[in-house]
C-alpha cells in the first residue's frame, strides 16, 4: 500500500515538474522545493493558496525574488496561522538571504539541513513551538546576521559553536528552556549589538568574555539562575544601552563602573541578592531613563539624586533595606521622574517634603516603611499625582483637605496607619479616584455624602476604623462601584436602599457594624454580587425571596444576626461555594435543593431551629469540606448520602435530636479531620471503621447512648488531638493501643462504665496537656507511675473510681498541673509534697490518704512506712524497757508492804503513849504535808535531810517505828 502511495507522488511530481518547466522556466527548482514546504504545512487561512504553478513563483505569497526575478531571496511567512514542522527542504532554497517563519504554531525541531543557506542572513524562527536542541550546524552561516530562535520549546546548552558567526548582531534566544552556563564563545562575536538571554534556566556565572562584545547595546539576561558577582569589566561595555540581569541569584555589591556607561537608558538589576550601598556613580548616568535596584539586600542611605539624574523617569529602589530618609535636593523643577517607588525598606522620618518638588511625580509609593508624622497640606502641588501609596506606616493626624485638589487623583491607599479625625469632604471633588483604600487605621465621623459624587470609584475599603452614623443614602450614585467593604466599624441604621443600584458590586461586606432593619428589596439588582457578609450586626426579618435571583453569588455570611424565616431564598445559586447562617432563628426545614449548589465547600447552619432531617440530596455536594449543621432541633439518621463526600473534613452535627447507630461509612472519609456527633441520642457501638480516619484531630462522641467496648482501632488515629467518649456507656477497658495517638493534648472517658487498670501506656501520652478525665468510672488497681511522664498535663481527674495503693510520687512532679482531683477512691498512704497546692476536696472519700491538704499523717501512719527490721527492733525496745519499768514497780510495792507489816504489828504491842505518837505519825505528818511546798514526787525517791526524818519517805519507816522504845528509855 505504501509503496503505491510513493509510486503516486513521483508520478505526481514529474507531472508538476513537466508544467513547471513550461511556466517557470529557471525558478523551476526553488518552486518545486517550495511546493514541497507547502505540501508539510497546515494552512487553516489559506495564505499559501496562491503557491500554484498558475503563477510565478516571485508573486506567491511571503517570496521575495532578486532583482531579476531569477532567485527567490526572502521568505516571509511570520504570523501566517501556520502549523507543522519547518521541512528540510528549505535547505535547497541556496539563494535565500533571509527567512522569517515566526509567530506561527511550527512544532519540531530545527532542521539541520539549514546550514546550507550560506547565503542566509537573518533567521527568524521565534514565538513558535519548535523543541529539540539548536542544531551545531547553525554555526556554519557565516554571513548570519540575525538569529532568533526564543520564544519556544528549545531546550539543551546553547552551541558554543554559534561564537562561529562572525557576522552576528542580533542574537535572540530568549523564553526557551536552555540550561547550562552562557558559552564564552559568544565574546567572539565581534559586531554582536543584540544579546538576549532572558527568561531560561542558565546558571553559573556571566563570562568574562562578553566584554569582548565592544559594540553591544543590549544585553538581557534576566529570569535565569546565574550567580557570582558582577564584575567591573562590565563598565568597558561603552555602547551599551539596556542591561537587564533582573531576577537570578547575583551576588556582592553593585560595580561602581556601571556609572561610566554614559549611554545606558535602562539599568534591571531587581530581584537578585546584591548588597551594599548604592553607588554613587550611578547620578552620573545622564541618559538612564528607568533603574530598577529592587529585591534585593542593598543597604544604607538613598544616595541617587533626580536632579543629577536629568531623564529618570522611573526610580524602583523597594523590598531593601535602605533607612535614611530622601535625600535633600532630590528633585527639582526640572527633574522627569514620574515613578518613585521606595516601598517595603526600613525608611523612617516625616513625610519628605523634598517630594514636593518632583512636580511630574505621578507614582509615588512609600508603603510598607517606617513614616511617621502628618501628611503636609502642600501635597496639591504634585498635580500630576495619580496613585499616592503610603499604606503600612505610622502616619497620624488627619488627612488633609488638600488633597482634594489633587483632581489628576485616581488611587490612593492611606491603609494601616493611625490617621485620626473624619474624611474630608472635599475627596468628594476627586472625579477620577478610582481606589479609596483607609482600612485600619482609628479614624471616625461619618462617611461624608460628598464622597458618592466620587463617581468613577471602583474601590472602597474602610475597615477597621470606628466609622459612625448611617452608610450615606446616596450611595447608590456610585455605580462603577465593584469593592465596599466597610466592616469593622460602628454604622448604624438600616441598609439604605440605593445600595441595590450599585450594579457592579461584586464584593459587599457590611459585618461588624450595628446596622439593624430589614435587607431592601433592590439587593436583587446586584446581578453580579459573588461576596456578600452582613455578619455580627442586628439586622432581622425574613430574607427576600429576590435573593434566588443573585445567581453570581458565591460566598454568604449572615451569621450573628437576628434573620428569622427560612432559608430557601438562598437555594438554587449553583455558583455558591460557601454558607454561614450561624447563630440566627431561622427556622423549617433544610431545602433539599441546597443539594443543587454543586460548588458548595462550606456550609455553617448551626445555632438556628432548623428541624426534621438532613436532605440525602447534600451527598451530591462532591467539593463539601464544612458541614456544620449544630445546635438544631434536626432529628434522624445521619444520611448514608453523605458518604459521597469524600472531600469532607469537618462534619459538626452535635446538640441535636439525631438517632440510630453511628454509620460506619464514616470510616470512608478519609479528609475528615474533625468529627463531632455529641449531645444526641446515638446508640449502638463506637464503629472501628473511624480508625480509618487516619487524619481525624478530633473525635467527640460524647453525651450519647453508646454502649460496647472503646474499639482498639482507635489507636490507628495517630493524627489525633481530641478524644471525648464521656457520658455514654462504654464498658470494658481502655485499649491499650491508645498509645499510639502520641499527639493527644485532650482525653476524656469520664461518666462510662470503664472497667480493669488504668493502663501504664497511657504515660506515652506526653503531649496530653489540656485535661485527662477518666472520673465516675469503676477503674481499679492503683494509679500507674508512668502518667508522671505528662509533663504538659494542667488538669487530672481520677475521682468517683475504686483505684487503690498510693499515689505514685512521680505525679508530684507533674510542673504544669493546676486542677487535680482524686477523690472518692480507696488510696491510702502520704500525698506528695507539691500536691499541698491543692483543694481539700480533690482528696476527700479516700480515708487512708494523709499529709497536706489532709491531715499529717499519724504514727501508725509512719510505722507502715518503715521496714519490717525497723520495726521489730522498735518493738522489742519497747518490750524490754516495759518489762523493766514492771520490776521495779513490783519491788517498790513489795519493800511498801513490808514496812507497813511491820508498823503495825509494833502498834500492837505498844502504850497508850505509843498510840498518841502513832495518831502524830499518821495525823500529824499529814498536816505538815498541806502546809508544806515539800510534798513533790521526789520525796518518794531520795532520803530527807531534815533532822527529823521525815515519816513519808519510805526508807526510814523502819526506824521512826522503833523511835518509842528510845524515847522511853
């Protein structure tokens, strides 16, 4: 088959060739080629419709022939809708001189068959789709003077073989895919006045060699990855007029020697890493127009001068850090600057007034510095201003009036400041502002009336200020409006009606203010609204059912409000992305057709009294990430529909009336981070289908009726923050794969049924810090050491348990702890020292617990403490010493009793006089006891030194009962 399709195409050939030799005579061989280029290309506008032999080939479209018509020399077929690749057969047209094929969709590579154009002197093949590397043949044009080849899909090093084209001066490799470093071969290129190099991927540095190239005029490296520094030998390039090395990683400080470049028009150096001052040098570039110094890390002071800088129309010193002010003199009447940009440097100072004299200044930005002061009234001299910045400085005072005379005025950004005082009326006059930017800064008053005569504004941002009164009625003059953003500050009154005929308002944000009253019916002429927040006001009433027609809508946030009614005038906005209805009274059911807003990503419901059940049609909601539908009164399953939202990662269905298991599906939701079904009626067993959830942060179930064990899968949670389970019924233990969710910093089980140990693991839990609540459960055995490991832990609740033993000493070390309650268990022994912080009632109900705040612990207390040795030494001690102190005792007694025997029986048998002295003994003796300080204990132990003895002492019982027989003798 292919070989007829051959044997038809020369037979095709030869026929043409026959009429052509008939009509072309001598051109017969560069038209055959040229048929041939035709036959590969794709020619959808019919250009080459006339390159027919009905016509001579010097008239075909884009062919430029000699002087005598006998050689086609040119070829221009740039911009012609052509498609295809570049044929060799261009390669047999010898005679041309200049081929231009840009700006077409050619695709392929470049042919090396071109080489054999050594006629061929300028090549333009730019703003294709031609791919490959450039072939090393293009070396061997020697009489090229022009090559452009940028602007398509070329990739490789860059030849070094095109240092071979001597001729060269134009060299146009621009917006391609070169890597590699720029060959030094191109210093060869003697006539060289052109080099483009920008936007590839070069690297390394700029070679030396270039300097060779005494005649260039520009040379543009830019968005590439060169490095190293910029050397001086660039101040020999004497004729050079742009220099763009914008955008590369450019290193050291900027060569002084570029000052000497005395034709130099445009100077990019921004976006490197140069640093250092700024040379001075620069102010003798006489002719420099534009110099672009920005991103970068130059320091120092502003040292340029527009007045010595006579053509400077465009100055770009910003992202540096340049501190200072503006030097002195910098402008003068006769200075041309008309852009000045210093933004994002460490500048500080009072506003320049040396600015004041740049009288065709049209730019001036100055934000993101440290400016401080009031703005000086003589700001109207500068009436060619169109775009004052001075956003992100310390300015202060009021805005002067003046400006209002600046009438060329179309943008002006005064935000995050601390200007003070009201608008001044007269930006009213301002017929061209198109941009009001005075966000944040403490401005008040009124919004003025004039300024709605402002008609071309386009932009008004007034947040964060502590505008008062009403939005002015007039507002709806403005009606190329697109941006009014006023929220955070202090308007009252309702929404005046006119808003509604601002028709090109796509943002609209009203919220944080005290506007009250109803929304007006004319909102349904903002057709292309797609922003819309009128959230934390008191406004109130039934949405208007014209708000279906907002059918540009994409983000709505009513919440905080007092909208009562239902919700369906919002449905059917199939561009919706977002809803918040927080925290309103909106009531009835959820619209099944809110399922039909397709782009819906959040959807914020909660703290209404919406009712029945959640519309299955919300599982059409494929892009849904926000469902929070909380705090309701919606009842029934939670929809199996949901399971299609697999892009989910919130869903807040808590404090409803919801029944039945929790599904499984959830499991499925593999974005869900947060999960919160608690304070429902949800029954059945916890699903270890969540474990699946592996980038689930917070699961909270509680306040249920769940019953069954905690599922050990809840260990593949990992990711896990928050786990709430308290207040249902669970039994069982707690998994020890629990120890796996190591980012844990909330763990509540408390209100369960919870069984065993508490496990040891759960001390591996060492980021757990907000609270550990394992209360009113029937945990036993004692308190595992390990939980002193939670060094961030602040709150611990162990009470209403029947945990035993002591408490672990560890948790004494527990720094961070600062609300503790064990209470209500059966521990025992001494509370740690540190633990004396503590309320009385975090230890109460455990009867053997002691020490601080408790009572100190009692001897019987301490005796547990000691060793078993210690204490059988201790009670022998106490043995040995008792039954020492006995035998004495019996000895004493028995000497008493002696004696006595023996008193009485000499009583017996003595006289009367006898009995008189035993009435003193007994009697008398005694009253000397009362009348005496002498009767003391040791009186029972030592002999009397009296010189009577006395009758008391029991040593001498003996002789005082035989003094009678001597007295009588």
């Amino acid at each position: 088959m292919k070989s007829s399709q051959m044997i038809h195409l020369l037979l095709f050939f030869s026929i043409l060739g026959a009429v052509l030799d008939v009509s072309l005579g001598d051109d017969l061989s560069e038209a055959l080629q040229l048929l041939k280029v035709k036959a590969q290309l794709n020619d959808p506008s019919g250009v080459l419709n006339n390159w027919s032999p009905e016509a001579h080939v010097c008239k075909w479209y884009g062919v430029t022939c000699s002087d005598d018509q006998s050689k086609v020399v040119g070829l221009n077929l740039s911009n012609s809708g052509l498609s295809g690749p570049i044929s060799p057969d261009y390669g047999f047209l010898t005679s041309l001189e200049m081929l231009d094929l840009s700006s077409n969709s050619l695709t392929g590579s470049i042919p090396p068959e071109l080489s054999k154009l050594q006629n061929l002197k300028s090549l333009l093949l730019h703003s294709n789709s031609l791919s490959g590397e450039i072939p090393v043949e293009l070396g061997l044009l020697k009489k090229l003077q022009v090559l452009r080849i940028g602007n398509n899909l070329l990739s490789g090093k860059i030849t070094p073989d095109i240092g071979n084209l001597s001729e060269l001066r134009v060299l146009g490799l621009a917006y391609c895919q070169f890597n590699g470093s720029i060959p030094p071969e191109i210093g060869s290129l003697k006539n060289l006045m052109y080099l483009d190099l920008e936007t590839n991927g070069l690297s390394g540095r700029i070679p030396q060699e270039i300097s060779s190239c005494e005649v260039l005029e520009i040379f543009a490296a830019s968005n590439n990855k060169l490095e190293g520094e910029i050397l001086s030998w660039v101040g020999s390039l004497k004729e050079l007029q742009t220099l763009n090395l914008a955008n590369n990683s450019l290193t050291g400080p900027i060569p002084t020697e570029i000052g000497g470049l005395s034709n130099l028009r445009y100077l990019n150096l921004l976006g490197n890493k140069l640093t250092g001052e700024i040379p001075r040098e620069l102010n003798g570039l006489v002719q420099l127009e534009t110099l672009d110094l920005s991103k970068n890390n130059l320091s120092g002071s502003i040292s340029l001068s527009a007045t010595q800088l006579k053509n400077l129309s465009a100055l770009f010193l910003s992202d540096n850090k340049l501190m200072g002010g503006v030097p002195n003199n910098f402008c003068s009447s006769t200075s041309s600057l008309i852009q000045l940009v210093l933004a994002r440097n460490e500048l500080s100072g009072e506003f320049p007034m040396e600015l004041i004299n740049c009288s065709s200044l049209q730019q001036l930005d100055l934000s993101d510095n440290s400016f401080e002061g009031s703005l000086p009234s003589s700001l109207d001299r500068l009436q060619e201003l169109t775009d004052l910045i001075l956003n992100n400085n310390s300015f202060t005072g009021v805005l002067p009036p003046e400006i209002g005379n600046i009438s060329t005025m179309e943008n002006l950004y005064l935000s995050h400041n601390m200007f003070t005082g009201s608008i001044p009326e007269q930006l009213g006059k301002l017929d061209k502002l198109s941009i009001l930017h005075l966000f944040e800064n403490q401005m008040n008053g009124s919004i003025p009336r004039e300024l709605t005569d402002c008609t071309s504004l386009t932009e008004i941002d007034f947040f964060g200020n502590h505008f008062s009164g009403s939005i002015p009625a007039t507002i709806g003059k403005l009606k190329n409006l697109v941006v009014l953003h006023l929220r955070q500050n202090e308007l009252s009154g309702p929404v005046p009606p006119s808003l509604g005929y601002c028709t090109k308002l796509q943002l609209l944000a009203l919220a944080d203010n005290k506007l009250s009253g109803f929304l007006p019916p004319t909102f349904q002429f903002l057709s292309e609204l797609s922003t819309l927040t009128l959230y934390n006001n008191s406004l109130e009433g039934p949405l208007p059912e014209s708000f279906s027609l907002l059918k540009s809508l994409r983000k709505i946030n009513f919440s905080h409000n007092r909208f009562e009614g239902t919700i369906t005038a919002l449905c059917g906005l199939h561009l919706l992305t977002a809803i918040d209805l927080t925290n309103n009274s909106f009531s009835g059911p959820i619209p099944s057709v809110l399922g039909m807003s397709m782009n819906l990503t959040r959807i914020r419901l909660a703290h209404n009294h919406l009712t029945g059940n959640i519309p299955s049609q919300l599982g059409q909601l494929t892009e849904l990430i926000f469902l929070d539908l909380s705090f309701n009164n919606l009842d029934g399953n939670v929809p199996s529909q949901l399971s299609n939202c697999g892009k989910l990662e919130h869903l807040l269905l808590s404090n409803n009336n919801f029944t039945g298991a929790i599904p499984s599906w959830l499991g499925g939701l593999e974005e869900l981070g947060e999960l919160d079904l608690s304070f429902n009626a949800l029954q059945g067993l916890i699903p270890g289908e969540l474990g699946n959830c592996s980038k689930l942060l917070k699961l909270s179930l509680h306040s249920n009726n769940l019953s069954g064990l905690i599922p050990p899968e809840i260990g593949n949670l990992i990711a896990l923050n928050v786990l709430d389970l308290q207040k249902n019924n669970l039994s069982g233990t707690i998994p020890s794969t629990i120890k796996q969710c190591t980012k844990l910093f909330e763990l509540r089980l408390s209100e369960n049924f919870l069984t065993g140990p508490i496990p040891s693991e759960l001390g591996r839990l060492t980021e757990l810090q907000v609270i550990l609540d394992l209360s009113w459960n029937s945990f036993s055995g004692e308190i595992p050491s390990s939980l002193g490991n939670m060094e961030k832990l602040e709150r611990l609740n162990l009470s209403s348990n029947q945990l035993q033993g002591e408490v672990p000493p560890s948790l004494g070390e527990l720094t961070s702890l600062h609300m503790l309650n064990l209470s209500n268990n059966h521990l025992q022994g001494r509370l740690p020292p540190t633990f004396s912080k503590f309320r009385l009632s975090s230890f109460l109900g455990n009867k053997d617990l002691c020490g601080p705040p408790l009572a100190s612990c009692s001897s019987q207390a301490m005796e547990k403490s000691l060793s078993k040795g210690e204490v059988a030494g201790i009670v022998a001690a106490i043995v040995f010493i008792s039954a020492l102190i006995c035998l004495a005792m019996l000895y004493i007694m028995l000497r008493i009793w002696c004696n006595w025997r023996r008193v009485l029986i000499s009583s017996s048998e003595g006289s009367g006089t006898d009995l008189k002295r035993e009435e003193m003994w007994i009697h008398g003796n005694e009253k000397r006891r009362n009348n005496s300080d002498y009767w003391k204990m040791n009186s029972w132990l030592a002999p009397s030194h009296d010189k009577h003895p006395s009758s008391t002492c029991i040593f001498h019982l003996k002789m005082d009962a035989e003094s009678p027989s001597r007295t009588s003798a």
